[in-house]
C-alpha cells in the first residue's frame, strides 16, 4: 500500500498563495489549481492569516521553498498576461476581418 509522503510549505509560499487568493476576480479553488494544492488547504491558510495575522506560518522553511514559490507565482502571473493576450489578439483579428 502506498502511503504519500506529507509535503511541507514554507511561509513565504503560504503567503504567497493567500496573497493570490485575495486577488479580484480569482478563487481559492482556481489559485489552489495552479499550486497544485487542494483548495481546503488555501481556505485553512486563508483562515489563519484573518485569525493570527503576521504570526500566521511561523514555522521554517528553507530558501528551496521559498524560490519555489517565488517562482510559481511567477508562473501565475505570466500565464494570466498569456491569456490576456490572447484573448486581446483574438478579439482584434475578428474586429478586422
């Protein structure tokens, strides 16, 4: 039987994906998606930011994590300029024909 191995999140990408959640026009589950973290999960950090504030994830992550998710919210951010975009250029190539 296979039992997956419980994964560890540094603060920063907790605050990183909380930060994402509060975004207009974006959901939890949808933030939860592109992290590849169930949405129960963002909804609990989301919780815990409101209850304890800057005390929330005190815990200890490494500079691995934290370049990780510096890099994913990268990812998310450039992927929403992509659809942007396309969205842009297909609306103007039906404008001109």
């Amino acid at each position: 039987m296979f039992i997956p191995k419980r994964r560890k999140f540094s603060p920063e990408f907790k605050k990183g994906a909380v930060e994402q959640a509060y975004q207009p026009g974006v959901s939890c589950a949808q933030v939860a998606r592109e992290l590849g973290i169930n949405a129960n999960l963002l909804s609990r950090w989301k919780r815990d930011v409101e209850t304890e504030g800057r005390q929330a994830f005190g815990g200890s992550g490494n500079p691995k994590d934290e370049e990780l998710a510096t890099l994913k919210r990268e990812l998310v951010r450039v992927k929403k300029e992509r659809d942007f975009l396309r969205e842009a250029a297909t609306f103007f190539a039906r404008e001109s024909s």
